[in-house]
C-alpha cells in the first residue's frame, strides 16, 4: 500500500446510462455499480444532453429507441459539441443490421443488443474505457507537448531581440567604427537572426491560435490602404534582388473593386506580408503583383453587387510541384525547395483568413510562377 501524501487516488470511471425505461436504467446501474464504477442515469435524450453538458462521463450507454428524442439524435449531438472532450459511446438497441450500422455512421463506438447479455456488457464497458483512457493520455501528452513548445518559443524569444539590439548598435556605430568586412559579417548576423525572431513569432502564434489564446478585433479593413501599405514595406527586399514590385488596385470589370472587409488589420496585414515575403524569396527574376479585385457573390449571374474581395499576390518564381502544393498549408510540412522554411507561415495565414470566413487558394506550375489568391466576405464602406 502506497501511503505517500503524494499518491493518487485511483480513477474512478464515470458512466451514464440513458434508457426510457427506469428498470432496465436500474438494472444496469446495479451491475455496473458492483464493477466499481459510477453511475448516472438519465431518463430522456435532452435530459441526458444536459448532464453531458454540465459533467461529461467517461462513457455513455444509450438506448437506441426512446421517446421525443432517440438515440442516433443524442449520438449526432455529442459528436457535434466540439467543447466535449471523446466520450465513447455503446448503443444499446434491439433492432437488425441497419440500424446499427446507422448508429455506427452517426458517431457511436460499438452498439450491443438486447436483451443484454451481463458478460458482454462488462467487456464492452471495459474495452470501451480502455479506449477513453488511451485518446486521454494522448491528448494529455499533445497539450503538454504544445505548452512545451509555446513556453520554449516564448524563452528563445527574449535572447533573440536582445541579440537583435546588440548588433542594430553595432551597425550605427555606438560601440565604434567597424571595418568594411566586419559590418558585412554584422549585417548578415542581423539578417539570420532576424529569420529567426521571424519563425519564433510565427511559432508562437500558432500554438496561440491551437490553443484558443489568440484573439481577433474586429473592425473595418480598407484593403486597398493594407496593399499599397504591405508593398511599400516589402518593396526594399524587393528591390535588393532587383525584381519589380506591382500593385494593381484598380476597378476591375466594369464595377468598383469591393475593397472594404470586417477583420482583424493586423492579422490581414500578416497574412499579406507573409504571401509577398514568400513570392520575393522565391523569385529570382521578373516581377510579382499584388492585386486587388472582386466577385460576386457565388452563383450571381451579373457583376452588380461584388461580395467577395480578392487579393492576389503573383510572381515569375520557381513554382510548387503537385506534390508540394497538397500539403502546402499543412501545419510543419516543407516543400522541398532548399529555401523553404517552418512549414508555419502558410499553415497559420491559412487559419487566420478561415477564422475571417475566407479562404486562401493557390496555383502554380513549376517553372512558371505561383499565384495565391485570398478571398474575404465584402463589407460596404
């Protein structure tokens, strides 16, 4: 016997029974109970719904036919809670094939039949809270793998915008006149460390937005001020690698460009600088264009009421493979480019623009340049 004060208490499995029927409610109770385990009982599928809200169990046993509301509802609804952690669910019917299988398609984990054999409810009961106890351990072992992560980001941060600081003296000359040799070793430190700080940041707003830690304010978005604002601050890298930096915000089609969206400013600007940093950094020659259009709303037949902004960002790069494109936005997933990066960058502009009901597409062909398009719900100024 382990008498440390430290010790846990053993865990103790909760289970919810739900049946229509109070005696075969009670009944299973008893056996379940004599195993140990707690029990709940609910009479009805809202009533049930309710104490799965309030406290989910670890396991839920649900008659399939129940009055008002049956057992593939309270299954459909469970699974659509995405607040609920996995709660396995045992279907207990008395009917054929097909409406287990039903049950199944609906989201339950196994089904049993009636008249409920006691040996077989016990196995399933235990198979099933093996299943709950190994998707929570490793669901505990992610989170504590992503706080890891953030809190180690946050740590590598601080060093880095000191060491960002040191070397921006450096450059001026507080601490005294450099060669010509060793300010181009400085500016190519200041450089990488600034890819660095770069992919801390991004990092650490990843693992915020995973989190539910980040936060959007919302409030009207000129994207025409947000382009020319992202072109002017990016048009130095640009230029250092000699290639033509565009912006094309002009109406489009015979109707005004529907330049006005509900977001959040700063988020979008990420977004926009993230794609045109990439398009520079991948563009050895030629140009890349920022543009700024609109469409209307999906299944309009006339360009009168645009809903839809779109921005474009195109360039006379290398090109994304098939292959690299399908996995493109994936969280960590590199092209095979030598100067891809994280894997970040696409995977969390994607999520940003989605969290502003738009969507980010891409299309490229290797050799001839890749085109992102970025389209955001129209708001009128």
């Amino acid at each position: 016997m382990n008498n440390s004060p430290f010790a846990q208490s053993p865990r103790v499995d909760r289970i919810l029974v739900v049946d229509d029927s109070a005696d075969n409610s009670f009944l299973i109770q008893a056996i379940l109970e004599e195993e140990d385990y707690k029990v709940d009982i609910a009479d009805s599928g809202m009533a049930a719904l309710a104490k799965i809200d309030e406290f989910p169990p670890d396991l839920i046993l649900l008659d399939v036919m129940m009055p008002g509301m049956d057992g593939y509802e309270v299954t459909r609804r469970v699974r659509d809670n995405q607040k609920l952690p996995f709660i396995p669910i045992l279907l207990i019917t008395a009917y054929d094939q097909p409406s287990v299988a039903k049950g199944l398609d609906t989201g339950a984990d196994d089904f049993i039949r009636k008249p409920v054999e006691f040996d077989e409810l016990l196995a399933r009961v235990r198979s099933l809270l093996r299943l709950k106890h190994s998707v929570d351990e490793r669901d505990h072992i992610a989170r504590q793998r992503e706080d890891f992560v953030s809190r180690l980001a946050h740590d590598l941060r601080t060093p880095l915008v000191a060491a960002d600081r040191m070397m921006g003296l450096f450059r001026q000359g507080a601490l005294g006149e450099l060669s010509p040799d060793m300010n181009d070793a400085i500016v190519t430190m200041a450089r990488s460390n600034q890819n660095l700080l770069q992919m801390v940041n991004t990092l650490l707003e990843v693992y915020r937005l995973e989190a539910g830690r980040k936060s959007f304010s919302f409030s009207p978005v000129d994207l025409r001020d947000l382009v020319t604002e992202v072109a002017q601050e990016l048009a130095p890298l640009a230029a250092d690698k000699n290639i033509a930096l565009k912006v094309d915000v002009g109406d489009h089609l015979g109707y005004p460009v529907a330049s006005h969206v509900s977001g959040d400013r700063l988020e979008i600007h990420r977004v926009l600088t993230n794609l045109v940093g990439n398009a520079i950094k991948f563009t050895d020659s030629g140009f890349i264009t920022i543009g700024l259009s609109s469409t209307p709303a999906p299944g309009t037949a006339t360009a009168s009421a645009p809903t839809w902004a779109v921005i474009t960002v195109k360039d006379t790069g290398t090109g994304i493979s098939p292959e690299d494109q399908a996995m493109l936005f994936e969280r960590f997933r590199q092209g095979q480019h030598r100067r891809s990066g994280s894997g970040l960058g696409l995977y969390l502009s994607r999520r940003i623009i989605e969290t502003h009901q738009g969507t980010v597409d891409l299309e490229s062909e290797l050799g001839k340049g890749s085109t992102f398009i970025v389209r955001l719900p129209a708001k009128q100024p």
